[in-house]
C-alpha cells in the first residue's frame, strides 16, 4: 500500500499514513490563501525512506491546486523546495 497525503485542517496539519497508520506530519498556520509550515515530523521507526520527501509534495501539490502560497518556517520544507525549485513558485 502507497502512503497517502490528506490535508487535516481540524489539526494545522498535512498527514502522511498508510492505511491508518499515521507516518508524519507537516504543521502549519493559515493565513488567508498562504500556509505557512512550522514543522515537519516523519516515523523514522517506520522503516521507510523518502517519507518527508512525499509529505511535502504532496502537501505543496495541494496548496497549488488551491492557489496558495507558502512561508517556509520549517527547515525540512524550506529545504525540499530550494532542492525542487519547480515548487518557488509557491513562495510567498
């Protein structure tokens, strides 16, 4: 099974699982149409790799498609998109 990502607005938060196992995090405050990521958390117990990779995209895919922008607080996202600069676009 392919880890998914959903955005949990009830919580701030992007969520990566599999199934209904919860494998990470991306916090963030919305601002209007721009998000803005505080902090990014992945099981590293998990076993998998690339999963912080995978939840930022998609969270990033996501707030494109809702014509956001984003304010990179967390180092992990703000990293992700200097390494995929198909995603500066996005910056706020």
């Amino acid at each position: 099974m392919e880890p998914t990502v959903t955005d949990a607005p009830d919580a701030s938060r992007y969520e990566i699982r599999e199934g209904e196992q919860l494998l990470g995090h991306a916090d963030y405050e919305r601002r209007g149409d721009t998000v803005v990521f505080t902090h990014t958390e992945v099981d590293q117990d998990s076993g998998r790799s690339g999963l912080g990779s995978t939840l930022v995209r998609g969270a990033l895919d996501d707030v494109r498609a809702k014509g956001g922008t984003v304010v990179a607080q967390c180092s992990f996202v703000r990293g992700y998109i200097d390494k995929h600069q198909e995603y500066a676009d996005l910056v706020a």
